[in-house]
C-alpha cells in the first residue's frame, strides 16, 4: 500500500519519479484504510540524510499490508551539520517533542557518524537513551540500524562492541539461523545483505544478552536479531536497505579521502560486490591517477553502476513486510497504545509458550 505524502519532503517527489505509489495527502484523508504511522530517527550525516530517507521509506511503500503510511522523520538536535542539513531538517523534519504527542505505531533509527573512541562520548549518546526508552514503552517495535544497534547493546545490554582487523564492507551470504520467527516467515532461507563498519557484535554477545539471532552470516557475522521479548527491538548489523549503488559511493568517498591524504592507503573494494571485468576497469583508473592523468572527477561511476547487480532488495522488502504486518496486528483502534488488551508485553508474538 502506499506511501502518503504527509508532508512537503522531496523524498516524495523522488520516489514517485522512480516509480513509488505515493498518496497525497488529501486524497488518503478520504480513504478508508487503516493508517501506520511510522518514524524514521535520521542520524545520519548530512552527504546521507536524504538518500537514507528515500532507502527506508522505498522499503516501507513497497509493503503489502493494508494500510497507509504516515511516515514521520526526526534527529537529534545536538548532531553537526552544515547550513544545508539544518535548513533540510528544519523544513522538513519534526522534532522528538513532536512525536512523542503524536505517537507512533513503529520507529526505524538509522545509524550515525562516529567522532570519538567510545560511543559512550559520543554527542547522541544520552538523547539516543532517551529516545530508545520511550518508544520501547511506547512504539510497539523499533528496527535499530548498524551503529544503533550498537549503541543499545552496550547502554541496555552492557555488551560493547569491538573493533575488527580491517573493515567489514561487501555484500555477504546470510542463512536463516531460526525460522520460526514471523520476521523471516516466507523469506528465503539464504540471501544477501551489504555490510560496512569497522566494529562488530558477535553472537555469543547477543546470547550472552539473551537476544534471539534470526539471521547470520559465516563471513560477515550476525545480521538480524530480536529483543528478549521478540519483537519491540529489532537488530540490524547489516544495510538491507542500501541502493545498489551505495558501497560504490562509498568506496569512491574512500578513494577521494585518499587522494586528499586522509587514508595511508588505497582502499580495497568492498567484497562480492564488483565482478571482475569492473574490477579491471577500476584497476585501470587507480593506474591512470597514480600516474598524474586522472583525478577523482574521472572516477567511472557511471560507467561501474551499470554492472551492479541488487541481490538483497527482495528479502529486505520481505522482511520489513513481515515487521510492518506484525505491528498492524498488535496495534489497536487507537493506534498509540503499543499491545493490543490482552497481549503479553513480554511475549507480543506469543513464541515463548
């Protein structure tokens, strides 16, 4: 069911360019669908604010639950950014004072740009605290995205994360480790997901924390995981949501930090990612810019984009379809209660008896 445009934000505009069903908002007022409400905790840098919108918002529209979604975007006031993301934020962004009055049926929180050694020291630290106890009393679930997930492992579970050898990027195999959870009924039982980060959780971290691990990957880790209750948070390690072209602008902000003398090193490419021909080609640019006849405006993005392939896209979509269906289950007529009378706030999807 679609998207409605609930407010002047271009990420509308864009995704009804690329093809999205997305409902003006006068039109969805005299329609008689059940509507979610879903917020959207934008950390992000300002490079990535709108293109993380657009990623979590595509796989939200494209669920098939009967409903409308009234998505709600927010941050955190005491984030850096430039003149550009303040004026974004301000136009088009509300404010946590203002979800909390409003209430949400679910809350997605992306991951964010860390600046210091511990997260703990971090300028999102505490009002990310506040955020993740409000909504796990009142939203009935909340994905946490890559450093989100973090984050809370270490301020709810004492679980802090740990820094790997080299960066984790690439685009992995994952397995289905428990399936008998509603989260991955019907997905298939092996499929991609993109990683990137230099810090992991582990599995004996989350089972140590009591968590349920859903999805695991032998090369990248633990990808999926639950909540003690199974529902009210979920673990992200990973990026279902990234576009296809993601991890190439990545590594080509990798390779200008490069060129700028920011990394020692020529960057790697991201794992499972380029075949090999593109491979070549970008072997050939590395070659011409050593040599004083390139620079990093002749970067072949065009050119590379055309040869990626998306092997993550469907199961994403079927697992935020599986999420976005469980809470219109347990939401009520009244929306902003997170369990519907009756229900075990500790077992919502009944799975422990």
């Amino acid at each position: 069911m679609p998207l409605v445009a609930n407010s002047p934000l271009p990420t509308f505009e864009r995704l009804q360019k690329e093809g999205e069903t997305i409902l003006p908002s006068d039109n969805a007022a005299h329609q008689d669908i059940r509507e979610l409400h879903i917020g959207l905790l934008n950390m992000m840098p300002d490079t990535a604010l709108s293109a993380t919108e657009r990623q979590f918002f595509r796989l939200i529209g494209e669920s098939n639950q009967i409903a409308q979604f009234y998505m709600h975007p927010f941050t955190l006031s005491n984030l850096d950014r430039n003149e550009k993301g303040k004026e974004h934020v301000e136009k088009y962004y509300e404010t946590f004072e203002d979800i909390k009055k409003l209430g949400l049926d679910a809350l997605i929180i992306t991951g964010a740009n860390v600046t210091q050694p511990e997260l703990s020291k971090e300028a999102f630290w505490q009002p990310l605290i506040e955020v993740i106890d409000w909504a796990y009393e009142n939203v009935t679930s909340t994905i946490c995205s890559c450093l989100t997930t973090h984050a809370v492992m270490e301020f709810r579970y004492n679980k802090k994360r740990y820094p790997l050898p080299v960066k984790k990027w690439g685009v992995y195999t994952h397995g289905v480790i428990d399936r008998s959870h509603p989260l991955v009924c019907g997905v298939n039982t092996r499929f991609d997901v993109p990683h990137s980060r230099f810090n992991q959780i582990d599995r004996n971290q989350f089972n140590d924390a009591g968590l349920r691990i859903l999805v695991e990957s032998q090369e990248a880790g633990v990808h999926l995981a639950v909540s003690e209750d199974l529902f009210r948070l979920v673990f992200f390690q990973g990026h279902p949501e990234y576009d296809v072209i993601s991890l190439l602008k990545e590594y080509k902000r990798e390779v200008a930090c490069y060129i700028n003398g920011d990394l020692i090193d020529y960057p790697p490419f991201p794992e499972n990612y380029f075949d090999r021909q593109t491979q070549s080609i970008l072997m050939e640019f590395k070659a011409s810019l050593e040599a004083g006849e390139a620079t990093i405006e002749d970067f072949p993005e065009q050119l590379v984009s055309s040869r990626l392939d998306n092997t993550w896209h469907d199961t994403a979509e079927a697992v935020i379809n599986n999420w976005i269906g469980k809470v219109y289950q347990l939401t009520n007529k009244q929306r902003r209660l997170p369990f519907m009378e009756g229900v075990d706030p500790d077992d919502p999807l009944g799975l422990k008896s």
